[in-house]
C-alpha cells in the first residue's frame, strides 16, 4: 500500500503517464488506475457513469436519476457538473463523438428542467457554452440538436433575471441558419427551422424583462428581422418549382418555414412597444428596397398587414409615419416603386383608420398630395420635355406609370377621409379644396409654379377626385355644415367650369354632399320617369338651417347649373349630373320658393336654348331642353300639382311625336336626326311660363315671381385688379357675366320683362332709367326725421345685399300697382343698368 499512497495525486489524473511500467509492474498500474477512479469527485464519476461503454445504448437512466437527484440535493455542485458535461461535450465535438453528444445534451437538458433554483445560474453559462459549441459545428444534427435545446431553456422562466448576460452571438447564430443554403432541400429546411425556432427562443428570453431589452437594439433587428422575412418569401430552388405548390395541412404547419416565420414575426411585433417599434419596422424597409419587393407588392402588402395587426392599436401611427418617411425617401425612384409604396400605405391605412391614428391624419393627406403634385409635374415634364421617335414609347410608359401613382394617390386618400369620423372628414375636405388651384385666387396653398397650364388642369382633376372619395358616404344633418361658404364658394369658381371633366367632378362632390337619404341612385341616368312615386324617394321636412342656407347661398347654385348648360364641350354625362343636380336639391332643400327658382331656371334654360345667344350646336340646344323636360317633369310629381303636371304630359306627349330629339331618350341614346333650326317649331313643343304660373296659383304657390325670367346673379370671384388670363372661347361667360359690379359701383339696373317665356320679334321694351342719385335726391328732398333716415338706410342696405331677382320682383309689383290705379306708364318696365 505504500507504494499506492506515495504516487502524487496530480497523476490521478494522467493515468496514461505509468503505461511505461504496465509490462514490468502491471499490478501496481491496475491498482493505482482503480485507486485514481475511486478517489476522483463524486460529481464527475456521477457524470462519467451516465454515458455507457457503446453511445448506441444511449443515456443509462438508472445513473441519470442519480445525477440528477445529486443536483437538487447539492445545488451548489451544478456549477462543476455543468463545467465539467461542457468540458466532455467539447472533447466529443472535436472528436466527431456524436453519440455521445447527444447524451450529454439530453442530460443537460434533464438537469435543467429538474434544477429551479437561484444557484443555476453558473450552470446556464456552462450550459450556454455548451449550445454555442453544437451551433458552431458544421454538421446539420448538431445545429438542430443545440437549437432545440436552446428553445428547451428559453421556456424556463428564472426566478431572477442575470442582467450580465447576452445573446448576441445565438441572434447572429440563429439568423445565418435562417438562411442555410444546404445543397440538400430536406436538410436545408430543417436548418432554417431550427433558426426560426432559436430566434423565436431569443425573443421569449429577453422580451419579457424590461432591464435587458438588448434584443431591441437595432443591430439585432437588422439580423433577425430580415432572415424572418426572408423565409417568409417561400424563396424556393427552381428545380422545387415544377408543379403547382401543396397546401400545408394543419399537422405540418410547424414544419413549414414561412408559416413558422410568419408566426414568430407576430409574435415579436406583438411584444414592441413605444419605445422599440421603430427599430422592429425600419429593418423591413431595408429588406423590402434590398430585394425589389415593391414592384409587385403583394409580399409588402402582405408584411404591414401582418405588421398593423400584430401591434398594438395605439401605435399604429407610428408605423404609418415611417412608411410616409420612406415615400419621401423615395420619391425620385420609378413610379411604380412609388404607386408599390402607396399602395402598402393605403393596406395600413385601411387597418389604422378605425383604430386610433393620433396625430397623423393631416401628415399623411399633406405627404400624400405632395406626392401627388411631383407625380403630376413629373408626367408634365415627360410630355413637354418627351423626345421624338422611339424614345415616345418611354415617354408614354411613364406617363402611365405616373397615373398609376396618381390613381394609388388617390384611392388612399380617398379611403382613409371615408374612415375618418365626421369632425375629422370635414376638415380634411377644407384642408384638400385649399389644395386646389384657383385661377386668380390665392386661397390654394399646393405650389404650381412648375405645373405650366395643362399640369394645373391635371393637378385640378386629381384634387376633385381625391375630394370626391372622400366626400362619399358623408352625411351631414344640415348642409351648411356639408356645404360652409368657404368650401362652396371655391367649389364653385368659374376656374373649375373651363373643362368639362372639371364640371363633373364638381357636380359629384355637389352631389356627395347634398344626397343625404341615398337618393341619388334612383335618379341615375336622365329620363323621363313616368311615376317618380315608384322610386319610393326618401325625403324630410325641410329645416331653418337649410332654408337659410338656400336663401344665401341658392343664386350660386342656380348659376352654376345655368352656366353648365351652356358649355360648348358638355358631353351627355353633364346634363345627366346637371339633371341630377336639379332633383336632389328639389328632394334635399326645396321649399316653395325654391321650388319656383327652380322652375324659374328651367324656363331660363328652355328660353337659352332656343334664342342661342351663345351660339351652341344643335345637339347642345336639343340636351338643354331634353334636361329641362325631365326635370320639369319630374320637380311636377314632386309637389304633386295636377294642373303643372298634365301641362307637362301634354308636351312631352306631342314631343314624342313630333320632335323627339327633344326628350332625353332618344337624344342621349339614339343616333337620332337634329333640327337645323328651332324657329319653326310650334310653340306647343315648349313649356308655356303662363301655363306654369296658372296651374301653380291654383294649387296656392305665389307666382308672381315666373313672370320675372331667371337671370345669373355674379358675384366678384377676382380682384378687380387682377384677373386670369383664359382662352378667347372661354371668355365669353366672363365678360357677359362681369358686367355687374357690386351695388356701389352701381350706375343702374337693367331688367327686361318680357311678356311670356317664348321669344318673339313684336316684343315691346319700354324702359326707364332710374339712377342710385335719382334715388337718394328723392329720399334726401323730403324732410327727413330720425324715422325716415333708418327708412333710407334701410333701403340703401336692401339695395346693397338682397338678391336681384327680390328687387326686380318688388319692383314689377310696385308697377302693376301703378298701373291698376291708372298712373299711366310712370314705371312699366324698370331698367336698371349696371
């Protein structure tokens, strides 16, 4: 025994030392190695006894039910155990030992689900080191195996965080086998499976604890959102290709790398917060750009959508900010780049617009019409600077490219304004009608310097559709609300009268506003409708607010119907939308006196288009009075007065057998022969004003104001010293309608009273000329007190501010007085002229 206790104990451990003496002494050599085994540490000769002679028998239970009951009863002891299993494992790695690998992974594993105390803290480094060696090997089984041990410890919840440690290396790790490039597919799919599963591990770790947020830094989410992207694509070799692509079943879905990273994708959105969301969505911008992802769009659509559902509600404006950002950032890329990225904006904003949007609804109606003023100056650049020959081809490419853009433009503002509640909806219309380019005005805030004249139309036409998508569906209770000064005044300037397609849009976005009971439906398309009863229209009692709406505002309306019908380039879908027009204000906001503006219209109409002043063409003329019946026609079952309506019939009935080209069916949709002239015609193809006026003072209207025709009120639109520059053919309006000046200015006033609506050559105009001095000499040479001087203000504020037709009215009555009591031709017919 002597010589057993003199060997020194630092030979215990290389017992490989005495095999020079094993053939001269083999005793002494097997009782020193037995000696060496008996004296080592309980805990490696625990851990040693685990792995059996063959790693084919696998882990031996009975010795791991010892190790691990020696752990929980020694935790102080795991430090070493785990040093010591990490030291084991090494050694087998490099020794391509595989076997036995998995065997001390499975034991590790077993004694980290067994050991839940603060001392596992040393073993999890052990542990940790142990992971990163499998990850580092190259063999496939190894990299899953660690993976899966990793996914094991990251469900164990610590009682307390170790604040020291990081996962930098296992994020870098997990995100290159995201993106394995294996030569064979099935071994390639395992590997980046493994790497969603590590990332999705590394997440659950670290997300939970608000100390160690590392995982949120952006160096992290360049890495591990990317690679989840990346297998979100099903980026497939082309030889997988060939076949139509099997559904995955709900059994394999685990197995499926973009369902898998899809899912860890939601998962890491759903746990951003305030502070972290931005560095979990710019890496996405990043994948998108590196990749060309935005033309086709649908993988990018699809990312936001899974982005703006998987955070929170009140964040969603963050996200919405950054892909704003990104559209700046872009803005000199290709169209279809852009109209991608407007298109992602219009997905996001479809989701944000009926959560919570914060403070962002202005930034992105003013990014977006930004964008799309570059979009229309970029097209009017193409058009005017385009070079000649082939190179035309590019040009009109972008040019439709450009409109698609426009068009994404549009659509999303016009889908975002029609989620928005009410309060909010109508500012953005004020906000989108300050956009809008107004000749001679310099109410519009969008910068047109560079749009030149036909880049101004454009940029027009793109704003009215954008204020036309997002004016559908809006339902004010009042329309001054729907319809304020300041929105209706621009609405209806003279500017947005000079093409055709500028009139209908104006006339939609009328109708948006003022079709509060989704009449409008019903009267689409003009015709003449034999019972309007049967289109079962919805309608309420007129209100104060719209009365007075009516009483300021009707003369405007009134007009600008007027003039629309005496535009040269109509085509048939005006008249529809300015008989539409005419019928949702009988339905909306016509009370009597409205309702005899209206028919006062209607005859001014019939009376334009038979004298022709303006010298339309024939098919104009015949569209006029086409309108005019169906409006007549239907404003007469409307109030329901048998009389009007059987004056109405009778005409339409010798109409249609007589001059169809007058009724809107056979104008509108027949190739039907046109009159060369309207003078021959009978006078019973025309609505007769004192058959009108017969039949309604039967049913109780007052009528005396039919017999003073419907002339265009003017108000001044421009400053006197500044008017735009228009084109000759579009002149005419103006400088007929500019000759009226506002009552100040006034010299007189020229009305002409003609005796019946239908012209004829023996019409007599007796006038008199009666001047504001004439009128104030005869105030001021009575002797005036106190009353009589609020009497002359009085009527010198009339003069000033109520209607014309009112003053002409009042003052045809004051000369049918006179002219009963026998005064003779004192005031026949009043002049007054401007």
């Amino acid at each position: 025994m002597k010589d057993y206790v003199q060997v020194p104990a630092a030979e215990f451990e290389k017992p490989y030392e005495l095999t020079s003496t094993r053939e001269s002494t083999p005793f002494l050599w097997l009782r020193v190695c037995c000696c060496c085994s008996a004296l080592r540490p309980r805990y490696k000769r625990l851990v040693d006894n685990i792995f059996p002679e063959d790693p084919k028998d696998g882990l031996v239970k009975a010795d791991m039910e010892k190790l691990t009951f020696y752990a929980v009863s020694a935790p102080e002891k795991l430090d070493r155990i785990g040093s010591y299993l990490a030291e084991r494992l090494s050694r087998d790695v490099v020794r391509h030992r595989s076997g036995y690998v998995l065997i001390a992974m499975e034991a590790l594993d077993q004694l980290l689900m067994a050991c839940h105390s603060q001392s596992i803290k040393p073993f999890v480094e052990s542990f940790l080191h142990m992971v990163a060696k499998l990850l580092e090997s190259g063999e496939p089984k190894l990299q899953v195996l660690g993976t899966n041990s990793f996914v094991k410890f990251a469900n164990i919840e610590e009682d307390t965080p170790s604040y020291h440690r990081r996962y930098d290396f296992f994020v870098s790790r997990f995100s290159a086998m995201c993106h394995s490039c294996h030569s064979d597919p099935e071994i390639r799919t395992e590997i980046r499976i493994a790497g969603i599963r590590g990332i999705q591990g590394v997440v659950r770790k670290t997300v939970n604890d608000e100390l160690r947020a590392t995982i949120w830094e952006p160096q992290h989410m360049d890495k591990i959102v990317p690679s989840l992207l990346f297998n979100m694509q099903k980026i497939e070799e082309a030889d997988s290709r060939i076949g139509p692509p099997p559904s995955p079943s709900a059994a394999d879905k685990e197995e499926n790398p973009a369902a898998l990273a899809e899912n860890c994708f939601r998962e890491l959105l759903g746990r951003a917060t305030f502070g972290n969301m931005n560095n979990a969505v710019r890496p996405v911008f990043a994948h998108l750009d590196h990749h060309k992802l935005w033309d086709p769009n649908e993988f990018a659509a699809h990312c936001f959508k899974i982005i703006m559902y998987s955070i929170q509600a009140q964040y969603s404006h963050h996200v919405i900010q950054e892909i704003l950002g990104h559209l700046d950032a872009r803005k000199k890329d290709s169209p279809r780049v852009r109209a991608g990225i407007i298109q992602v904006l219009l997905e996001a904003v479809a989701i944000a617009a009926k959560g919570s949007i914060g403070p962002t609804v202005l930034e992105v109606f003013n990014t977006l019409l930004k964008h799309l003023r570059l979009s229309v100056e970029f097209e009017a650049n193409d058009l005017q600077g385009g070079p000649v020959g082939s190179a035309n081809l590019n040009t009109s490419a972008k040019d439709s490219d450009e409109k698609i853009v426009q068009n994404a433009i549009i659509q999303t503002i016009g889908f975002f304004g029609s989620n928005l509640p009410d309060y909010q909806r109508s500012e953005i219309m004020m906000f989108i009608m300050g956009k809008v380019p107004v000749f001679g005005t310099s109410t519009h805030t969008l910068d047109i310097s560079q749009l030149g004249d036909l880049g101004t139309r454009r940029i027009q036409i793109m704003l009215l559709r954008s204020l036309l998508m997002v004016t559908s569906g809006y339902k004010a209770k009042t329309i001054v609300t729907a319809l304020p000064g300041s929105f209706l005044d621009p609405l209806l300037s003279p500017s947005l009268m000079e093409d055709y397609e500028l009139r209908q849009l104006v006339l939609e976005v009328m109708h948006n506003l003022m079709d509060r009971h989704d009449n409008r439906a019903k009267l689409r398309g003009i015709r003449i409708i034999p019972d309007v009863a049967d289109l079962k229209i919805k309608r309420e009692k007129i209100c104060r607010q719209d009365t007075s709406f009516m009483k300021k505002n009707g003369q405007q309306l009134y007009r600008h119907i007027y003039l629309g019908c005496k535009e040269e380039d109509n085509v048939q879908k005006n008249y529809e939308l300015l008989y539409t027009s005419l019928a949702l204000i009988t339905i909306e906001l016509a009370n009597e006196e409205v309702v005899i503006d209206l028919i006062r219209l209607a005859i001014a109409l019939q009376d334009s288009a038979i004298i022709n002043e303006d010298n339309l063409p024939m098919f104009h003329r015949c569209g006029t009075l086409a309108l005019v019946a169906a409006y007549l026609n239907f404003v007469s079952q409307m109030i329901a007065v048998p009389a009007l309506c059987q004056h109405v019939s009778k005409v339409i009935e010798i109409r249609t057998m007589e001059a169809p080209y007058f009724l809107p069916e056979h104008i509108f949709r027949d190739k039907c022969m046109l009159p060369k002239s309207l003078e021959k015609h009978d006078k019973n193809l025309y609505f007769l004003t004192n058959k009108i006026a017969e039949s309604l003072g039967g049913s109780g209207y007052s009528v005396e104001r039919l017999s003073v025709p419907y002339v265009p009120q003017v108000t001044a639109l421009f400053p006197s010293d500044k008017k735009p520059h228009k084109p000759r053919h579009k002149r005419k309006d103006e400088d007929r309608l500019s000759r009226r000046k506002s009552i100040v200015d006034t010299v007189s006033i020229q009305v002409d009273i003609l005796p019946n609506s239908i012209p004829s050559d023996d019409v007599v105009s007796n006038t008199e000329e009666i001047t504001f001095e004439a009128l104030k000499k005869a105030i001021d040479t009575s002797g005036m007190e106190e009353q009589e001087k609020e009497k002359r203000r009085l009527v010198i504020e009339k003069f000033q501010k109520a209607p014309f037709e009112e003053i002409a009215a009042q003052c045809e009555s004051k000369v049918s007085e006179q002219l009963a009591k026998g005064v003779g031709w004192g005031l026949p017919f009043v002049t007054f002229s401007w």
